[in-house]
C-alpha cells in the first residue's frame, strides 16, 4: 500500500510542475497582453490630433443653434450595459461616477479594478460594496474563460 501511494505521489510530481511553469506562462501573458493593450490606447490617442478646434469653428458659425462638445470615450453606455449584464446587483452609484467623469481611460479603469475594491474606491470614488462587487465580478470571470479576463468576455 505504502508503495503503491509512493508511486502516485511521484506521478504527480511533473504535473505540480508543469502546472506551475503554466501559471508562470499565464501570468507572463497576461502581463504582456496588458503592456499591448496600453501601448494601442496610446497609440490610439497619441496618433490622431484633436477634433476640438474643429468643434469649436462648428460651435462658432453655427452660435445659438448648435453646441458641440469632444469627450474623450464619451459614449459610455455600452460599458455600463456590460457591468450590469455581467454584474448584476446595483450598481447605480458605479455608473453615476463612470458616466460624470469627464475623462475616462478604460485601462485606467481596468488596473484599478485589477488593483482591487481599496484602488477603485480611491480613484475613482466608488462606493465600498459596489467597488466589492465589481472585484469579485472580475475574479470570476478571469478563473472562468481560461484567463481571457471579464472584459474579453463580451467582445463581439
């Protein structure tokens, strides 16, 4: 009995490794895809010049009729259609703050959230269990996918 468990036991010596050479791969990849991820928001917003004044010439020729105004990601109804699909709960707080805030970096918003509930509740003033929420939302769905992340999870 005692060698039989014996062998066992050194059957699944290479898996506890391989399983942690894997974790080690995932944490590496994941660490590189948000690297590329920042580098494209930069690119992103780096690369295209600002449509203000072009807003402005519009604002002005056109007074009393139409006001134009640029937010940067400013259509923020679908992120808050996916926080409350994947959700759920209450979040009404969470998408007042999301929505009034003037500029909002979903990398940004995404480290904080990765950062944990102290991190969102500091920068971006999010009520403690709401801020709860979405971290254990966000846990879920990385264990989840494969460690495709919540957010990839409704890329369509």
């Amino acid at each position: 009995m005692f060698i039989r468990l014996r062998t066992q036991v050194e059957e699944l010596r290479p898996l506890k490794e391989r399983q942690a050479a894997l974790e080690q791969d995932l944490n590496e990849l994941t660490t590189k895809r948000w690297n590329l991820l920042t580098a494209w928001e930069d690119a992103k917003n780096g690369g295209v010049p600002p449509p203000r004044p072009a807003a402005n010439r519009v604002s002005k020729k056109l007074s009393g009729r139409v006001r134009v105004r640029v937010a940067h990601a400013g259509d923020r109804q679908p992120l808050l259609a996916l926080l409350k699909r994947r959700v759920g709960s209450r979040l009404s707080e969470t998408a007042e703050v999301l929505a009034g805030k003037a500029k909002l970096s979903l990398t940004e918003l995404a480290d904080a959230w990765r950062g944990g509930r102290a991190v969102l509740e500091k920068k971006f003033r999010l009520p403690g269990a709401q801020a709860e929420r979405l971290v254990q939302a966000g846990s879920e769905g990385r264990h989840g996918d494969g460690g495709a992340g919540f957010a990839a999870a409704d890329d369509d």
